[in-house]
C-alpha cells in the first residue's frame, strides 16, 4: 500500500483489513463479554478486570484496571504516560517532528512511531497490540470507531485543552491516580517558587511566539502555554490577550512589533531543518533588532515542540524552569 496516502485515505483503504484483523483476535482472546462501547477487543486480555472511566467527551469507556500496553495518539498523551512512569509501546510523531517532541525524545527512545499529528495509521496501531489507546483530541468518529475495534480507546483533551484535565484522567485511566495528583501538587509548590523568584519582574507583560518557514506568529489565549504563562500573572500584550482563531496567530512582517514585550520567548519547533535559516535571517531585520525586548536583552529563544506544541505536564514543569532561568530577579 501506497506510504503516500494520507492517514484519512490509509484508513479507508484498510479499513475492511483492520476490522478482520480486531475480530480474529477478539475471537482468539476474548470471551466477548465486554462488548459496551469502548470496550474494545482486539488484544484485551479474557476475563480482565475492567473500570468504568468517563472520557473527555462524556462517553464511558471500559478500560483494563491495569494497561500493559498502552498506545498514545497525541504529545500531550506521551507526555503524561512518561510523567506518570508509563512507557507506551506507540507513539504519535510531536508537530513538526519525525518522532517523539524534542523534550521528551530521551525518554521516548525506542517507541515506534504509529501515526502523526493528521492521524494514526491504523495498520500500525494493531502492530503495536495494545490493550489501551489514549486518543487525545481526536474527533474523527470513523477512526475512533476502528480504534475502538482494536482496543479501549479514551478521548483525554477536551474542547479547552487543559493539561491538568487531561492529566488527572489519563492518570485515572493508567491506574495512576495518586501519582497524577502528587505531580500537581509538585508543580503548585514549583509556580510558587518561581512567583516568588520573580522579584520586580513579577508585573512584566511576556510574550510568546514561534516561527516557522512560514512566518512569525504569535500564542493567544486558549493554548497551553497560555495557561501556564497566567498562572504566574504576567501581562500580554496585543491580542495575546485574546482566544485566537486557531492554534498560533501568524503575523507580517509589518505587524511584528505585535511580539514584542518586556520579555520576549520565541523559538521554533526545531533548532535545525527548514526553520532554521529563515529564524536566523528574522533576527538580523531591522525591525526585529529594534523591539524593545530585542534592544533590552530580555529574548529567550524556547524549544518549540515544548513552548509552542500541545503542551502537558512535564512541559509545563520545563517551562517554569525556562521562565525563572530568563526572568528571575538578579
């Protein structure tokens, strides 16, 4: 089959193969008593013990009380699997990467890649024989439907994007509630200390931007890294203060006095590849050096596929680390 299709037309052209596939394995390991939806069939042990979770959408799912291979469609599933001591037997390549986001590359060494940020490869997901999938945001129902023959499959990021939603329900899920909530409880007592680190900085405005081949743009309200950044009550300038229509905001190079700030945090989702020379060619543009934030020395560039990507839990740890190393008063 064709590596050029995309994940949508992969799984219609498979679709027939993978439902073949779910039911002869759900014949050879399964009693078919759990057949609610979500349940799933395809590597679930027989006669495993199961929990009743409600997902992100307000479906139940029927999950293994104890996941033993666990298969992550979105970063910030990977992110919260790792944090809570879960290594997935798949993963989804981060935005604008080849594998695993930057920041999470050591720990997710060795995971197979089963889809991308358009979708999973369903052919993929089946090779991976998982017993539970963590389907991020994903809102296709036709694909969720052949998840589901594969294995349970729980939408864990709602509508908001909350990190810490989906991080308590993905540590429900995984059997790892109480780790879940000690991790929050470790980023409470770490945003307090950066808060007080902060000195005269505490009432800067902060800005947040990325950049890619395409152009600058800019991280409104609505994203995750958003929510961190007014966790710690900085200011926003512009329409950073404002829901964007979409993930990140693209700007002219006319309106790029809109990034500027008393602090600035900019990068891109790579350090190397195309984004890389067109960064550099930015910073040598007049307008560019003339920001306020360029002329103070107050411009931090950030690791993209951490700052400016889904986002989680372990993200927003490093990000409070990156903030109090920038910003912290001297």
């Amino acid at each position: 089959m064709s590596s050029n299709l995309t994940p949508r037309a992969r799984l219609t052209a498979v679709a027939a193969v993978t439902l073949a596939s779910a039911l002869t394995l759900s014949a050879c390991g399964s009693d078919d008593s759990g057949s609610g939806k979500g349940s799933g069939s395809g590597t679930q042990a027989k006669n495993a013990d199961q929990v009743a979770v409600t997902d992100a959408t307000g479906a139940e799912v029927k999950v293994p009380a104890a996941p033993k291979s666990v298969v992550v469609l979105s970063e910030m599933d990977l992110d919260s699997a790792l944090a809570l001591g879960v290594k997935p037997v798949g993963l989804t390549a981060g935005r604008g990467q080849k594998g695993a986001p930057g920041y999470l590359a050591d720990q997710a060494k060795g995971i197979p890649v089963v889809g991308a940020v358009t979708g999973p490869d369903i052919e993929k997901v089946i090779q991976a024989k998982p017993d539970l999938i963590l389907a991020g945001q994903l809102a296709d129902k036709q694909v969720l439907a052949q998840l589901q023959k594969v294995a349970p499959t729980v939408v864990t990021i709602d509508k908001k994007k909350d990190w810490k939603k989906s991080f308590e329900l993905s540590g429900k899920v995984l059997g790892k509630s109480n780790e879940a909530a000690e991790f929050l409880k470790g980023y409470d007592a770490k945003l307090a200390e950066v808060k007080t680190s902060l000195g005269k900085n505490a009432n800067a405005s902060v800005s947040v931007a990325r950049y890619s081949a395409k152009g600058t743009a800019v991280m409104q309200q609505g994203v995750f890294i958003s929510d961190v950044v007014k966790e710690l009550g900085f200011k926003r300038p512009g329409i950073q203060n404002e829901k964007g229509q979409g993930h990140s905001t693209p700007l002219s190079d006319e309106d790029i006095k809109q990034i500027d700030a008393d602090w600035l945090f900019i990068g891109t989702l790579s350090s190397q590849g195309k984004d890389a020379k067109p960064f550099a060619e930015l910073k040598k543009k007049p307008a560019y050096q003339q920001l306020d934030a360029v002329e103070k020395g107050h411009v931090t560039e950030i690791d993209g596929s951490k700052w400016t990507s889904l986002g989680g839990a372990q993200a927003a740890m490093s990000v409070l680390d990156d903030i109090k190393k920038a910003m912290a008063a001297k």
